[in-house]
C-alpha cells in the first residue's frame, strides 16, 4: 500500500469518524431544582397573587404536573425517598434524625448512580436533608458527589427594614418572619445560584453534568429582601375559608395542635403578614431559579439539558388550621412539579396524571438513556412527557407521624377523586374526602354508608400498598 493509499484511508477514517459523531447526540445533561417547603403557590398553579415568572416560564417550556405528590410530608424522609427511588417502608426514614444510609448502607441513589455512569455531578444546597449549623451534614450522600457546597446557617440575618406591617408573628406563634435589606445574595439562595452558575461555567464540558439546586426557602423562618415584600400589598392577601366546623369530623391525629408548635395562634392580621412573608420568600426563591435557568440558556446548554423543579412536600398557610407540613390533606402532601425535557411532544402542556415523586429517578434514568437499578419502586414518566393526557398511575402514596411524640403514623391514597386516610390502620380514625364535590377536603364522608363501599376498596389498597413502617432503633 502506497503512501497515497494510506492517507486515503486515512481521511476517509476520519469523516466516517466525524460523522458518526455528528449523528450521535451528546448525553443529556440533569438540572434538578428544589424548593424546600414549597406548597403550590406558583403563578403557573393558578396562585391568585404570587408573582413567579421563572418557574412559569420554566412550565410554558415543560411539562406541569397538576397531580404530583410526594411520600412523606417531612424534610428528610421525602428527599430520602425521591434519591433513593424508595418508598418509606423501605428507606425506614420517618424522621429528621433518621439516616438512610445507615438504614440501607448499599443503597444506590440518583446523583451517585449518575455519577458512576460517568455524569459530573455538583451540588449546590440543600438536596438530601442538610441540617444547620454548618456541619450536621450526615444525611448528605458521601458518594454522590464530585462537588458539594456546604449548607451553612446564615443567621444573623443582613439589616432588616421597618415594615408597614407592626406585628409579627413570634416563635411561639410558629412562623417568624423578617424583611432584610442587601442584595439577593445576601442570604444563602442567592449563594447557592452564584455557586451553580460558576460550576457550570467551569465544568468539565468533556462530561455530562448533573447538577442539583436546592433552595433553602420558602422554609422558615420566612427571610427574604424587603424588594420581594413589596410584590403584596397586605391587602392583596387573604385567608382560607372554611367551615366552622371544619374540625368536627376530623381524627385527632389530623387536627390542628396534633404536632405542637404548629398551630398559629395569632391575630387575623398577623395571620395574613405570615403568608404574605411566606409568598415574598416563594418570588425570592423563583429570582434565585432564574438566575440558574438564565444562565443555562446563556451558556448554550438549554437545548441538551433535561430540567427538572419540585417542591419536597407541600406547606399549609392556615387550610384546616394548620400552618406547617407533616399533615395528610392535600395541601401538604401535594408538590409543584415540573420537568422540561428537550424533545418531548408535550412541552407546554399541563398533566393531570398521578404522579409520584418515587418517578423523578426511573424517569431521568430513561431520559439520559441510563439504566434505572431494578430495585426502583417508581415509574418513568417519559409518556406523560410525550403526551400529557395519558396516566400511569391509577393512585398516589403519602405517609406521615403526627403526635406529641410523632406517635400517630398516618397513610394515605390519592386517586383521581377520591381521598382517603387512616390514622394507626384506622385505630385513631378514618377520613374520605370526593375531591370531586370538595376540592379543600372540608367533608370527611368516612361514616357515609353511601360510601362504604369505595372506603372499604381504598382502604384494602393502603394496606397492600403501605403496610406499617419497621420502626429503626436509635
């Protein structure tokens, strides 16, 4: 072979190499987004006054889910579910203090699986359960990492400014809430953005990335820039209504005072102050998404990125009384949800399927092409993205304690009417709700003989579903 011959072959090595390159399209990358006791209180949710253009944008460009809900209404058992695939009966995290991966100490969760199917992973925040001060970081997966910013305590907070409003609501009352002065990144969301936005201007490009954002607010206490007060007018916010006798036909366990401490006991005044602090701390929180989302467009990276944003659990602002999570009604265990994912037909679109946050891990397994570990109790929501009329779920899953000593543990389905909760396997009481009739879940119908029948078929399916948890010894 001559000389001429080989560099022929050569060449024509390299376009077929090229083109090859060209036709395979680079691995997605991950933008995972978290808010931490976020309840839907998004303007793309239909929110009467919350101001949150980012995160609308975000869903006019994905998929909103409409009916996502997570798996236990607590901080670190619900992010100890979502990373792991895993329900609660199987992470036996069902506290704060509980630790997954002395639990389950070869559990495989999403970022460290991405990370070993090659994937720059970084995470900027609170992703698992990050205590404060800075270095109670047990429940942070060691091996899920290539980066991770410390989570640390930002108090004392920057100067506070007067506010109109002269009362607010003290610790005893349960939600603190205060007005700063300073930039946006003052405080640790800001922070957390800076640092996500310099990580991925400094990446290793050779890599996909996989990069989680998680946002300390709307969690208490509710500290924001005062700019962010200045969207609510307080005589733009008002309360829930209910019935007078909202409690009359509630179990114990769910009533308002079951977990002490969450009861706002304060003026009808104050009462509105605390939610509009709690919707000033959502806007700040959608800036700080912004500046990530932004940056991502900013760097090309938009069009081969799959971004998913979620809420951990949801929050009350005084429905049923109640003013804090850890409850089984709707508005605590329901999450804003939303998954922009390049290429699917349903961008843009509302979904009103059940869906789970056990799902986000199968479905960004299957997005990026990653084989999803078989022991995954979720399923991929990658039909739902390619059309948001169809459902794969027939029933949602949530599970609480509630108690002076958290000793009432709860479980709940959600299907697409119908509610249904037990408290103890129904020793400390049953509830019913037809989201059909009472979206608010303000009739408990569990004693309606009209309908025992669907009570005794949704209640055979939590105990096939949700048998009690195996309580882990300390």
């Amino acid at each position: 072979m001559n000389r001429r011959t080989s560099l022929l072959l050569l060449l024509l090595a390299l376009v077929s190499s090229w083109t090859l390159s060209a036709a395979t399209p680079a691995r997605p990358n991950v933008l995972l987004l978290m808010s931490d006791d976020l309840a839907a209180t998004l303007g793309c949710y239909d929110h009467p006054v919350a101001k949150t253009p980012h995160l609308d944008a975000l869903a006019k460009r994905g998929v909103q889910f409409d009916r996502a809900y997570c798996q236990f209404p607590h901080c670190n058992p619900s992010r100890a579910s979502m990373m792991s695939g895993l329900r609660p009966n199987t992470t036996r995290v069902t506290d704060n203090g509980d630790n997954l991966y002395q639990n389950l100490p070869d559990v495989m969760t999403l970022p460290h699986h991405f990370r070993e199917q090659g994937y720059a992973t970084a995470r900027c925040g609170k992703i698992f359960h990050l205590g404060v001060p800075t270095g109670a970081e047990s429940m942070d997966d060691p091996k899920a990492w290539h980066f991770g910013l410390p989570f640390r305590d930002e108090r004392p907070y920057p100067a506070t400014r007067a506010s109109e409003v002269k009362v607010k609501a003290g610790k005893k009352q349960g939600l603190p809430w205060q007005e700063t002065t300073g930039p946006d990144n003052n405080m640790v969301d800001g922070q957390f953005a800076e640092r996500a936005v310099d990580w991925m201007e400094k990446r290793d490009a050779a890599k996909p990335f996989f990069l989680a954002v998680g946002f300390h607010r709307p969690h208490l206490p509710l500290v924001a820039p005062a700019k962010y007060f200045d969207l609510y007018p307080l005589n733009s916010i008002t309360l829930p209504e209910a019935p007078e006798d909202d409690e009359s036909d509630i179990p114990l366990p769910a009533r308002n005072g079951a977990v002490p401490g969450y009861a706002l006991t304060s003026s009808p005044e104050q009462r509105r102050a605390a939610i509009r602090a709690y919707l000033a701390c959502v806007s700040y929180m959608d800036a700080q998404a912004g500046v990530v989302l932004e940056a991502l467009k900013r760097l090309g990276l938009e069009e081969n990125t799959i971004v998913v944003f979620s809420g951990d659990h949801g929050w009350h602002l005084g429905e049923h009384g109640l003013w804090h999570k850890r409850s089984l009604f709707e508005e605590s265990a329901r999450v804003p949800f939303i998954i922009a994912a390049p290429g699917t037909k349903g961008a843009g679109k509302r979904s009103s399927s059940l869906v789970e946050l056990l799902d986000v891990y199968p479905t960004l397994c299957d997005l990026a092409g990653v084989r999803a570990p078989d022991v995954l109790q979720g399923k991929s929501l990658r039909p739902v993205l390619e059309d948001p009329g169809v459902s794969i779920h027939d029933s949602a899953f949530t599970q609480a304690r509630r108690g002076k000593e958290a000793e009432y543990w709860g479980r709940t389905v959600r299907t697409n009417r119908w509610r249904c909760t037990e408290w103890d396997e129904g020793r400390n009481g049953i509830e019913l709700y037809d989201h059909n009739v009472d979206p608010h879940e303000y009739k408990n119908l569990a004693e309606d003989p009209q309908h025992a029948a669907v009570l005794k078929e949704l209640r055979a399916l939590l105990a096939e579903k949700l048998p009690p948890i195996e309580v882990v010894k300390k």
